[in-house]
C-alpha cells in the first residue's frame, strides 16, 4: 500500500510537470474571488 501511494503521488507530479495549466490561470484585476488583492490605502507605520 506504501510503494502504491509513492507511485501514486510520483505520476501526479510528472503528469502536472508535463502539462500547463492554462485554464487556471489566476485574473489580474485587482480581485480574486471578490476579495481584493490589493490594499487602497497604505498600511500605517508602526
């Protein structure tokens, strides 16, 4: 059960390194998910 995990787990590897992701690319707005991904304003100095 083991080497079946370690072979398992070695094959998603090669199989992700082996193809891109082009439909999960991330947007570059200034939102992911509805939450922004950016501050407007400038964190205060500590």
């Amino acid at each position: 059960m083991f080497v079946a995990s370690i072979v398992g787990s070695v094959w998603l590897i090669v199989a992700s390194a082996r193809y891109d992701d082009e439909g999960a690319r991330l947007p570059t707005g200034r939102q992911i998910f509805g939450v922004p991904s950016q501050s407007i304003t400038p964190a205060p100095a500590r």
